[in-house]
C-alpha cells in the first residue's frame, strides 16, 4: 500500500515518505480518518421552539436557521434533553466527513483532576490539531481539483496546499489543506487510527512547511527550501528568493 513517487514530486527525495506502524500511538505525523467540516460553509444554528409535547422531555421543535452574529437568540432553558443553550450560545449544525487527517501537533499532558474540579471539560480536555485530506479526482462525492492547480501545487507554488499520495486503499492523490488546521478531541471515540505515519524525515520536512505556513519565511538551507528550488528549477528553469 505504500505508493512510489515520480521524480518530479518532493516525497522522490526521500527513501521512506509513509512507513507502516501497527502501534495504537497518536503521534504526530500519525494518519488518522476523523470527522472533520466543510470550512467554507454557512453556518447555521438549530433554534428550539418548544417542546413537541408537554409530557415528553426528548422531543422539541426546532428552527434551522443562519448563523448571525449580529443576532443571537435569546438564552433557552426548554426541559429537553441536549437543547438547553446559556448566554451567546447556539446549538451549531454544519456538513462534515470522515477525512484522512494528518496529526500536526498531538496533544498535551493531561490536566490533573484537582486542577480541573468545577470546570467545564472542554476547558482542558485535551486536543490533537490536525489538517484533512482532501482527494484530487472528481467523483459522485467531491469536486476535486483542476489538473492546472494540481500541477501547480506539485510545483510548490503554495504553502496552504501540500500534494501526497496515501497509503489507502480506493484513494488516489490527495491534496493536504495545512489552512485547515484545527483540533480533534483526544478521546478515542474522536477519530480512527490508520496504521501509517510519516517518516521521521518526512516529518522534519513537514516541520520547515508549517514554520512557512506560519511565519511566511521558508529557509533554503533547509530540506524543504532546497528542494522547492530544485524542483521549481528543473520544471520552470528559474527558482524564486521569496517562494510565498
């Protein structure tokens, strides 16, 4: 299930991109497959009206409507199940799918429980960050990408798109959105362990693309900026001083 590489790509560099560990570890460079949303997407906000009958404490109607943050609904206190909302909160609905997701950064110690007594969970529950995956060819599910783009993300012409192939089967090339990161609960109902990750090597190459991502600056003496020029030299005859 490891997949080659031309030589035009930046995992061709490297003896081992994915490697095969069994082991149940979350580590970074870890591939999982979590539940992750549509970013751009309008968001929207499930709006309780009422209990559906006075004598059934489960079922309520409800409004769908947009999100406005100019315009809150009130504090709701129905005696229903999981609709109760306190202050500026709204009970939020969005699309979401089970996507490849790469661990960027795993999560933290865990607070200890005389720390977090009266506190709500999600105040120190611990969290992984991760960025999805998204898949390159069109199918009945998703859109894909152009084969321009493609091409050009090959070129490493963007530091928020990074082309791959994973380890997967029934997944061809994938495209991982690094502008996508966001945290999954720790817990393990949170998400699937794959039993792949990236190389100690790969890694350290993700690491110099994050700090571009992050700080605008990618270094040439290091693995990732040495290789973009190699790559954008022999694919368009000239390398860039400023990449991003």
């Amino acid at each position: 299930m490891i997949p080659t590489y031309p030589d035009s790509l930046i995992q061709s560099f490297y003896s081992d991109w994915w490697i095969e560990d069994d082991s149940k570890e979350c580590c970074r460079g870890r591939l999982l497959k979590a539940y992750v949303p549509y970013v751009d997407q309008v968001p929207y906000m499930l709006v309780p009206k009422g209990r559906k009958k006075a004598t059934i404490h489960t079922l309520a109607e409800c409004e769908i409507k947009p999100v406005n943050a100019n315009n809150i609904p009130k504090e709701t206190k129905l005696p229903v199940a999981g609709i109760t909302t306190h202050g500026n909160e709204v009970k939020s609905i969005y699309r979401a799918k089970k996507r490849p997701v790469l661990i960027l950064a795993e999560a933290g110690s865990k607070v200890e429980k005389k720390l977090r007594q009266g506190q709500a969970s999600y105040q120190t529950a611990p969290t992984h960050i991760v960025a999805p995956y998204y898949g390159v060819d069109k199918d009945g599910s998703r859109g894909g990408y152009k084969d321009e783009f493609v091409e050009r993300i090959q070129l490493l012409e963007y530091w928020q798109f990074f082309y791959d192939k994973l380890p997967l089967p029934q997944v061809n090339a994938s495209i991982l959105r690094v502008d996508h990161m966001q945290p999954i609960g720790a817990e393990g109902q949170s998400y699937e362990i794959l039993p792949y990750r990236l190389s100690d090597d790969a890694m350290k190459l993700m690491d110099e693309w994050l700090n571009w991502a992050i700080t605008g600056i990618l270094k040439y003496d290091e693995d990732a900026g040495d290789i973009l020029g190699l790559i954008r030299a022999d694919n368009l005859g000239y390398s860039l001083d400023d990449p991003k």
